[in-house]
C-alpha cells in the first residue's frame, strides 16, 4: 500500500479514535466511593433525605452507559422575578438564563440535546393518570444526552448550575424529567461520524487511484 493510502485511511481512523475517546465514558459504573462523594455533595446543598435516596437508587443502578434524559415541559404562563432576572421576564427568558450556562457545561462534556421541539397538539393518550386535566397539556419536549451517569452528577453538582436552576424552576408549571438507557439509537453521532469518515475515505481512495498515473511498461530489446 502507498503512502497515500496509508495517510488516507489513516487520518479518519485517528479522528474517528479521538472522537469516540472523548464521546464516551470507560470508566464504569459509579464506585461505591464517588457515590458516598455525590451524597455527600447533595446533602451540603441541603436536599431531603428523601431526594438524596431517589439519587442514591439512580447511581447504584449505575451499568456506565450513556443515557438520555426526557424531558416534558410546561411553561409557567406568568413566571414570578428571580433575582438576577430582569421583572417581567417570560418563562421562555428564564430557561434561556438557565440554558445559557447549562450548554456550555453540557457540550464541554460530550452531552448535548438529540431532539427538541414545540408541542403541536394536547395529549393524545393518558392511560392510568388520575389528574387528566393537569397531565393532557404540554408545551414542548425533549431529549438530552449525557455521557454517563458519572457526567450528569458533575454537571448538577456545579455550584453555578444549581444557583441558576431557580430560573428553570420560575420557568415551569409543572415538567417532567425521567432517564433513559437506549436500546435502538440510529442517530447515535459515533455511528454517524463512524459512516460518514468510512464512506469519505473510501471515495477518496477511489478517485485518486483512478487519478494516478499509469507506471510505464518495462521495455525489453
């Protein structure tokens, strides 16, 4: 194989390495010892003992994957002011304050949203909810990737994000926010960069073969 090949086949390959490297967390399940530390850090932030046992039963049930975290909103139709927000702002205004630090965080760490979008319709089915009235209405929904359970407790643990969460708590009527471990993920950006590298490079290499100039017949006499 020529060196071309070679730095063709090459370069994605290292690329695809650094990517995947970055995207995903190899470091397992939680450790009893960063569990008891996250415990510990929600309990100084003053969370009930009951929270903080809901939180427990989320990291000890930890398999080291990625998840996506669903998320179903409501907006508050005249959120109260929040200090640090300007009076009179909109709920959509709050979540953008609270947004604002959380993408950065979240991007920083391989997490980011895989799907948004505004509600068109009200419920279309509620099956074995008692408040139908409370439950039917929605206004928007979506789903954020995270890394790893590990990375999610080191975005929520940031004193900067808890001291912003009170934008998204002014924001909301009501939400709600339940994890998800994927079984099928086609939209998966390992499987898309993987695909798009591997075609890239194989059309590569298939023009500039056909390109290379033929090598001269060896000449007998």
């Amino acid at each position: 194989m020529s060196r071309r090949r070679i730095l063709i086949w090459a370069l994605p390959t290292l690329v695809y390495t650094a990517f995947v490297g970055w995207y995903t967390d190899f470091g397992g399940p939680l450790r009893e010892a960063e569990i008891a530390t996250y415990l510990g850090r929600f309990e100084a932030l003053g969370f009930s003992e009951e929270r903080r046992d809901r939180i427990r039963r989320f990291m000890t049930s930890d398999t080291g994957r990625q998840f996506l975290m669903v998320n179903i909103i409501d907006y508050a139709d005249d959120p109260p002011d929040v200090a640090g927000a300007e009076p009179g702002e909109s709920a959509t205004q709050l979540m953008n304050r609270y947004m604002e630090h959380m993408y950065a965080e979240l991007f920083s760490r391989a997490c980011h949203p895989m799907v948004m979008g505004e509600a068109v319709h009200t419920a279309l089915d509620l099956v074995g909810v008692e408040t139908l009235a409370t439950a039917e209405r929605w206004d928007m929904g979506a789903l954020f990737r995270y890394r790893s359970r590990r990375t999610f407790l080191e975005i929520v643990t940031i004193p900067e994000t808890l001291g912003r969460h009170e934008f998204k708590i002014a924001a909301l009527d009501k939400t709600i926010a339940y994890p998800i471990e994927t079984q099928l993920n086609l939209g998966d950006p390992r499987v898309l960069l993987g695909l798009l590298l591997l075609s890239g490079a194989a059309l590569t290499d298939l023009l500039t073969t056909r390109a290379a100039p033929a090598l001269p017949s060896a000449q007998f006499n």
